[in-house]
C-alpha cells in the first residue's frame, strides 16, 4: 500500500493529529506499514434547503431570506476515498 | 511494471474507495432501527456530560408518567450498575451496557444488549449514553431522535465549545432549572449558542427535582411515537444480516 486518501469533515468529531497518531501506531506489520495517509479536511458549511443560500459558520443557522433552518452540507464526513497500491509486477 | 517510463518499478495504481469509514456501525445501527420499528418502540439516544442529570431525568419521567406510557431503558457505564439500579427502582425496565473504559455506546454495543432485553412490552426506549459531551455524537446507535442533557451548573457556552455533539441533537434538555436563582446563567445565552450550531435548535427547561417541564418533554416524546404495531405475543424471529438468528422477547 502506497497512500491512502481520507477525507475529514472539521465537524465529524474526528481529531486529525490522533487519527494520524492511531494510524502510525496500527499500520505496523500490515500491509500499510510505510503507507502515507493523505488527509483532506474539509470546512463545514451550510445552505438553505430552498434557495440554497450559504449561510456562514458561527451565524445563526436560519436562511436570511426565507426563515427555514440551515442544512449542513459539508463538514461531517468520514470518508476512505481512494487507496494507491502497488499492482504486481508482471 | 511501470510503463510510463520503464524503470522497473511496480505500477502504483489508485483505485476508488469513497466509502464512509464507520460504516460497519451505520449497516449494524440500520439493523438496530428496524428492530425498533418492528416493535412499534420509540428509540431516544440520550446524551451529555457526566452529571448532567440524565438519568434523574428518566427518574422524573417515570414517575409522571405514572406507568400511562411504559419505558424501558439501557445505559452506558463504565464500571457500576449505578444507573440502571435507580431506574429499575423508578420504574423503568433497565439494564447495564458495562463499557469498561470506552467512553461511549456504538451501534454493536447496543444491539448486544437488546438481546436479552425485553423491550417488546415497552413504549419508549432509552438509550442512555456515557456521560461525555463529545465521542457518543459520533456513534449512530439505530435511535430515533438524539436528546442531550445540558446542566445550568456546565455553563451557557457548551453548544459553542461542542459544536459536534449539539449539532446532532434534536432536542435539548437544559437541565436542573431550578438552581438557575442561585447563579448567574443566562438562558438567552445558550439559546443563542444553539441557534448558532444545531439548525432546528429545539430546548426545554426541566427540573428533575421540582418536574418543571417534565410534561413538556414527555409530549415531545409522545409526538414522536411510531403508529403502533402488530406484536406478536412471543417474540419474533428474523434474518440478520451479521450470520446468526435468534428470537427477539
């Protein structure tokens, strides 16, 4: 394994220094031992549902324009995107 | 080999994964889900800090109630029986999820203890998490509705400092209203804090040791029951998805 490709929203509850702490610790003897962990961390942000409107982080989460409650539409992810691996050598 | 330029080196090739990593716990809460649909049972994941009072809460409820709606509760503890002794004593069929020195309930933790729980009975069940304002917001456990228990004494500023925990919450419980004359705690304060990260910022005031608000939560509650089900009278048998079959009480 080569590199694996994280992506961490701010608000997922996920800490980026421990995740890469317990991925030093736990990749030792396996096949990701010597792998690189890419992080991409992602700013929170919300919208109207209906106009779509962002509305800023720290703001009061209504829609300025029509009054209805924010939708968050980035930010609380946890996801394995893409792993890079060595394909055999044929 | 590599074949842009030939050097030898074993071809690195990326491949597409886009996969949520916790995963395992969302397949294995969607399974908690349906058992509590199929029982016609209304899930709560109850959370906050250490102290916050959620299971005098429970106790509150309980007694007004007075049996009209039965409830059923576990909760998450790290080394005592503590809790689910006091709700049993209130009324509340309850049990221990002992969690040893894990700081919150994942999905697998609560599907173990509902195992042996007799929940088919019951109307509304409580899943009281660990006393911790940040991990059990991570953790989807199959509920319904996530309600967190907000003391007076921790401060107007939490729902600001926990924005991960207030975010998920539909509800919150500002908690111990009764001591708010003794100190100095501005409830406009919180209410602005949770305006500011949970999107349909919802709170009631209850006091556990006055039962000031206790209605006003335990309609809350009411409105969010499922329409009831069929039951059967012994249980039922299903498929899993996790390799083993059993029956359900």
């Amino acid at each position: 394994m080569h590199r694996l490709h994280v992506k961490i929203g701010e608000l997922s509850g996920v800490e980026i220094d421990l995740l890469k702490t317990a991925f030093d610790t736990f990749r030792e003897r396996t096949i990701c031992d010597g792998a690189e962990l890419a992080i991409d961390t992602v700013a929170p942000a919300w919208a109207c549902p209906s106009c779509e409107r962002a509305v800023e982080r720290g703001a009061i989460l209504r829609c300025d324009t029509c009054g209805r409650p924010a939708r968050m539409i980035q930010g609380d992810e946890i996801i394995l995107q893409r792993i890079e691996m060595e394909a055999p050598n044929v | 080999m590599c074949e842009t330029c030939g050097c030898g080196d074993p071809e690195i090739v990326p491949i597409e994964v886009q996969e949520r990593i916790l995963s395992d716990n969302d397949v294995q809460a969607g399974h908690n889900r349906s058992h509590f649909e199929a029982l016609g049972l209304l899930a709560i994941n109850l959370m906050g800090s250490p102290g916050a009072g959620k299971t005098a809460v429970l106790e509150a409820s309980a007694k007004a109630t007075g049996g009209r709606l039965k409830l059923g509760a576990v909760s998450g503890d790290l080394a005592t029986d503590r809790d689910a002794d006091r709700l049993n004593a209130s009324g509340i069929v309850s049990a221990t999820i002992t969690t040893g020195s894990a700081c919150h309930l994942d999905a697998r933790l609560v599907h173990r203890a509902l195992h042996d729980f007799p929940a088919a009975d019951r109307d509304i069940f409580f899943i009281e998490n660990v006393g911790n304002l940040v991990c059990p917001a991570i953790y989807d456990l199959g509920q319904a509705a996530n309600v967190v228990a907000l003391s007076v004494t921790e401060g107007e500023d939490k729902p600001l400092k926990y924005p991960v925990m207030f975010q998920k919450a539909d509800l919150v419980l500002l908690t111990k209203v009764d001591l708010i004359p003794h100190l100095d705690f501005d409830v406009a304060a919180v209410e602005d804090g949770l305006a500011r990260v949970m999107p349909e910022a919802r709170m009631l005031k209850v006091s556990a040791k006055t039962g000031e608000g206790i209605d006003a939560w335990l309609q809350w509650l009411e409105e969010r029951r499922p329409a009831p089900v069929e039951r059967p009278a012994e249980g039922h048998q299903h498929e899993h998805s996790h390799g083993h079959h059993h029956e359900h009480h």
